[in-house]
C-alpha cells in the first residue's frame, strides 16, 4: 500500500487533535477540521491517573486544571461516604483540554480549519471532503466529530437509542478538591460535581431510553442544595453519551478502506462512568500506530487486543451495576455500605477512582477479600450498632470544609 501521506480528521476534540498531532510529528500531512476548534464541549473534563500517566503532557503541561484529592460517594437511601484518593484526579475545562491538545497539533505542523464537514465522498482512490466554504482532498479520513456526529452514517450502520445516555448539567461558579456521586433510586446513571479550576461542572447522566432531559435537569436541579449548590451564575449544558450495547461494541464497523473513526465517534465510552477522554486519547494513539505502519487495517486489531475488551465487560455489567442487587441489597447501596466500613474494599473503590483497578479482575479481588471485608464490615457494625452513614441532610458545606472525615 503506497505511504497514506494526507491525512484528514474531523473533529478537533481529544481523539481528532491528539491523532492530528502524532501523526503531523510523524512527518504525515494533516488537515484537521473543527467547526468550533477549541470549545467548551459538555463534559465533566475528569481525567483519571492512568490516563495522566500514559500521557505525562496531560499532568505537566502549563495549563489550568483542578486537582481532586477526594471523592465522596452518596447512595440513594442518602448513605454516603467520603475517601481519600490516593493518587489525584486532574478536572479540565474542556476548553482548556481541547485547546492544549489542538495546539500541540498545531505546533508540530497540523494546519487547523475551523470549518463544518458537510460531505465526505470517495475520489480517486482517497477522499474529497466539502465543507461550506471549499473542497479538499485526503488519502486516509479519520472520523472524530464525537457522539452528535452526521457523518457516520456514510460510513458505518447507525446506533440506535439504546447505544446513547443523555447528560445535562450546569457550570456553576466556586471548587474545591473532592469528586462527588450521587446515585438515584431508578437512575441508570448518576450526578456527579466535578470541580475544576474556577467553576464546577455539575452534571446528571442516565440512559437515553429512560429518562427525559428535563426530567434529568429536574433531578439534578432538586440535588443541587444538597451539594450547597445553586445555579446563581450558572449555564446550563446538555449532550449525549455513547454507551454501546455489547453486541454494537462487537459488530459496530469503525474502520474499512481509507478511514478510521476514533473516540466517541466509534462509541468508546466506560457504559458505567461515562468516561471517554482516556479511550478517546487510546484510540487515536492506536490508530496512528497502524497509520505509521502504512497498515490501517491493523487498528480494529490493537483495538481489540488493547481497550475494547474493558469496554464490553463494562457494558456486559453496567445493568447489573444501576439495577440489579448484590448480598441482598442494591448494588450501589451495598458498594457505598462497604467502601465505609471496610478499608480493604475502600482500596479497591480508590483504584476504581483512578482508573488502577479494571473491570478484568474486579470480580475476583472482591471475592479474594471477601473474608476481610465481611470481617471489617462486622466490626465497623460492632463498633457502629446504628450504622455510621452520614446522609446527604447532614451538612454538606462542613464535610467539604474537612470538617468531618470519617474515613481514610
Ligand atoms: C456531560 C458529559 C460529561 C462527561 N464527563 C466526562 C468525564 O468527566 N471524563 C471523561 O473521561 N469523559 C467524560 N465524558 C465523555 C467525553 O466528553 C467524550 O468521551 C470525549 O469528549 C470524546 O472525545 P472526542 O474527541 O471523541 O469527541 P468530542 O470531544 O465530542 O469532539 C468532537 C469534535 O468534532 C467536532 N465536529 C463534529 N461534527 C463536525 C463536523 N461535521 N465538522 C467539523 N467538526 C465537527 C465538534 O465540534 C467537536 O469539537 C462526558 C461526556 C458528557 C456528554
């Protein structure tokens, strides 16, 4: 196969930018086109620790970002508990994340158009794209306009509604350093309080299938006092989540002759959390290996051997995880129950949180310290015969202030 030399992403998100800067320090010539570029895209903007790893820019660059060192966890009964992390999760605005990422592509020589994709069609053995001001010409298109995409269609079968989740949320003036959770009776998803530097992104998911945007707002709207929150200042934002099925993660096409889709694009998102960014950075850093081989065709290989298999045992369990019950109780309510009174399944919860912890061996290290944990948890209940969990009508603003900090 001749050398794929000009190279077109659309999208300038986390996948596009990211694959636009490996592959234009690769030498590839590349024209990436956003219809806004960088923008403050509907997210939580939570990176996890393996994703600040993997890619150490992410944690060294010079560029606002809040660190959270806390995370609270609050179960539908109102139970809640609060941990220390171990290692830090970094929250972004995504304005921020997407504008760092597009002007690395842009120092290593991507050229940035900020122009809308209307039509991608095959031409010569590559690619002539039309946006509302010009054509151009690629060999390779890679596909990363993100979950709200119209361009997928050409390219592979359509997801129905049971592959999405529907969020909605506010940016709401303050931060401080804790991650907090909110699960709902009913809810196949949760409310989360991501801080970041200067303002909170707050923000209620759930299946797309289930509940109405305005029935999610509403929800969340009722919960924020219970955070000390409320939407003086505030703007609001509403989006959607893949969250695939796990016979569209196995049978959904994101690749054939020429081109290649990357991050939401393809749906690859954690069923459970909704997080994205990492697999959004995995799939383009997987994609442009297989470019800079000439061997496109191998992607859908290293993605299947690297990442996918995570996201289907995700999807496999995320049903059971909303909605099913586990030693006789609701799953989350027994999750929330233990992380507080045993610190062994605590560590295994604070893996969860930064992304140390997969879903591979989650079943067997509970099951391996089942013994310990059910210990801890019959002392704690000794030591506690009316049960310790704080809920969410006691005091929110002292907790967050360190006031009361039950576990470590
Ligand atoms: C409310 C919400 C909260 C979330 N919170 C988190 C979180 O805390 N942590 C986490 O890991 N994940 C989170 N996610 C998921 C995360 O936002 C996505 O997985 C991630 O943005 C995917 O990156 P991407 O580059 O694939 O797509 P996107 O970030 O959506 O980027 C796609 C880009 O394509 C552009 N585009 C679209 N169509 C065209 C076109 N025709 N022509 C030109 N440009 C086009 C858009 O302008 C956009 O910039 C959240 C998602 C939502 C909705």
């Amino acid at each position: 196969m001749p050398a794929l030399e000009r190279i077109a992403v659309i999208g300038g998100g986390p996948a596009g930018a990211f694959a636009a800067s490996e592959l234009a320090r690769a030498g590839r010539e590349v024209l990436l086109f956003d219809e806004k570029l960088a923008w403050e895209k509907p997210c939580g903007g939570g990176l996890t620790d393996k994703a600040l790893a993997q890619w150490p820019f992410l944690r060294d660059a010079p560029v606002e970002r809040n660190w959270v060192s806390d995370c609270e966890l609050i179960a539908p009964s109102g139970r809640q508990v609060r941990f220390r992390l171990e290692r830090h999760i970094a929250i972004f605005s995504r304005l921020t994340l997407n504008g760092l990422l597009l002007e690395r592509a842009r120092q290593v020589g991507a050229q940035l158009r900020r122009e809308r994709v209307l039509q991608i069609d095959k031409s010569d053995g590559g690619w002539a794209i039309r946006t509302a001001s010009g054509g151009y010409t690629a060999d390779f298109v890679v596909i990363a306009a993100g979950a709200r995409n119209s361009l997928r269609n050409g390219f592979a079968a359509p997801l129905g509604p049971e592959n999405f989740m529907v969020a909605a949320g506010y940016y709401i003036p303050g931060n401080h350093h804790t991650v907090q959770i909110k699960f709902l009776k009913g809810l196949h998803g949760y409310i989360w309080i991501f801080s970041r530097a200067d303002h909170f992104s707050a923000g209620i998911c759930g299946r797309m299938q289930g509940k109405s945007t305005a029935e999610l707002r509403r929800l969340l709207e009722n919960s924020l006092p219970e955070f000390g929150l409320n939407l003086d200042g505030a703007s609001f934002y509403a989006h959607i989540i893949p969250s695939l099925t796990p016979d569209a993660l196995r049978n959904s096409s994101f690749a054939g002759e020429g081109w290649a889709m990357v991050g939401d694009a393809a749906g690859f998102v954690d069923a459970i959390t909704g997080e994205g960014l990492y697999y959004a950075l995995r799939s383009a850093e997987l994609l442009t290996e297989a470019l800079l081989a000439n061997a496109p065709e191998k992607y859908p290989a290293l993605a299947k051997s690297d990442f996918l298999p995570e996201l289907e045992r995700a999807a496999r369990i995320a049903d059971r995880f909303y909605g099913g019950e586990w030693m006789a109780g609701p799953v989350v309510e027994r999750m929330i129950q233990l992380t507080e009174c045993s610190p062994r399944f605590r560590d295994i919860m604070r893996d969860l949180f930064v992304g140390a912890q997969e879903y591979s061996d989650l079943r067997e290290r509970v099951y391996q310290g089942l013994p310990r944990i059910a210990a801890e948890t019959v002392v704690s209940g000794l030591r506690n015969p009316f049960g310790t969990g704080q809920t969410t009508q006691q005091g929110k603003a002292g907790r967050l202030a360190g006031v009361e900090n039950r576990t470590q």
